[in-house]
C-alpha cells in the first residue's frame, strides 16, 4: 500500500488515536508520526495544527523519534540493514524493526 493511499485524515485520525491512547497503547512519537504523515507536501492544515499542539507535550526522545518514525515509514530511512518495504508499513512492521 502506498502512503497516498492512506487519506490525510485517516492519518490524522490515527495520530489522535495515540495521542490519546484510544484502543491503542498511548504513543506520543507515534502522534506524531501521523500527524506529519497527515500534513503531508502540501501541509494540510489539520495535521499540522494537531502536530504543533502535541509538540508543546514531547519530551525531547520523543521529538527526535516521531519525525524518524515518519521517514522510516515513508522509506526514506534504513531499518537495521533493510529498506523497509511499501507493504511493511505497519505497526507491527515497525516494532519487528525496533
């Protein structure tokens, strides 16, 4: 699945998701992964007002590693000695990763 398939506010909503915890394990850098992917190129407007509000709770871990979690996510970062793959784009991907 490409990362465009995946509409902006399905990716908001999923950062609100760990934001808050709701049926997830409550993941700020995750939030923050998806409010990025959400913003997008062409920064849409409500990835990056619930980003920059969430910006003002991070600790300064979490800073760094929700914008890695976004690159990595869109394959632009190396996973160990791999290439993460256009269809391993999932939590579970990830936390095999890490």
């Amino acid at each position: 699945m490409k990362n465009t398939s995946i509409p902006k506010l399905t990716r908001r909503g999923m950062g609100v998701m760990y934001e808050r915890g709701d049926g997830v394990a409550k993941d700020y850098a995750e939030a923050y992964k998806w409010y990025t992917l959400a913003a997008g190129k062409k920064q849409n407007v409500f990835g990056m007002v619930n980003r920059e509000a969430l910006v003002r709770r991070l600790t300064a871990e979490e800073l760094a590693e929700g914008p890695r979690r976004a690159r990595l996510f869109r394959g632009l970062e190396v996973a160990g000695s791999e290439r993460v793959r256009l269809g391993d784009r999932t939590g579970a991907a990830f936390a095999k990763h890490h």
